[in-house]
C-alpha cells in the first residue's frame, strides 16, 4: 500500500510523519497499539510523537484502511487491511490476524438471518482460534 495515497484516502495530509506511521504499520505482522508502535518509532530521532501516533490510527481506522482489534485494558489495537468487504481470522495464541478476501460467510448470515424474519444489512465476522503454528506448539 502507498503511504501517501493511504493518507489521501483517509482525507489526512501526507507529512513525513504521517507516512512513517503508516509504513511502521505496514511492516508489523501482528496489530500492533499506538503505544507500541509509538515506542517503535522513536527508536529514530524523527519519530513522531504519541497524540500524532493515535491521530493517524484513528483515522485510517474511520477510513476504512485499518482495523481495531481489543488489546486489553481498553486498549486498541491496529492493523492495515485491504479496503473492501472482508473477515479476520485471529489467533488467541500468538494474535496472528489472516484477512480473509472472499465473503464466504454471507449466505450463512443471509440464510440465520431470514429464518429470523431479518433483513441483512451489513455484517462482521472474526473467527478465534490457533494459527498452525500455535496449534502445534
């Protein structure tokens, strides 16, 4: 993903900033919170600081161009997604989160749905369990 066109999509302002949080996102394979991705950064003398951290999430997140995963405590955790209609698979073990590109979910929810007497509107699915290597471990 661009980071610049990223930030465009999010209606944001593409500074340097701005751009080094979202490819510090890009680079982590697990949802990582602003406090942690923050501690990160700062590992450089430019990095940013924490309130432009949580802004940025924030609105990648209302976006559409990252997820929120609970990260305990009332925490938020944050991971970049491809934009568009799809479900996470999320390991309990290590927290490995897997996008899942096609809905195979909505004729099962189109189908519980309608013997319910509802009309679908939108739906959201995250699916817990243990990623192969948890599950061997």
């Amino acid at each position: 993903m661009n980071a610049r066109a990223a930030l465009a999509r999010a209606g944001l302002r593409p500074t340097r900033q701005r751009a080094a949080i979202v490819q510090a996102l890009e680079r982590a394979t697990r949802p990582v919170t602003a406090q942690a991705l923050h501690a990160r950064m700062q590992r450089r003398a430019d990095g940013p600081g924490l309130a432009t951290v949580y802004r940025t999430l924030q609105a990648l997140a209302q976006a559409g161009l990252a997820r929120t995963f609970p990260a305990g405590e009332g925490e938020l955790a944050y991971k970049l997604c491809e934009p568009g209609h799809h479900h996470h698979l999320i390991c309990e073990g290590c927290g490995l989160v897997v996008e899942i590109p096609s809905c195979e979910v909505e004729p099962w929810a189109a189908r519980t749905a309608r013997r319910r007497g509802f009309t679908v509107s939108s739906h959201q699915a995250e699916i817990f369990g243990r990623c192969a290597a948890c599950a061997t471990a």
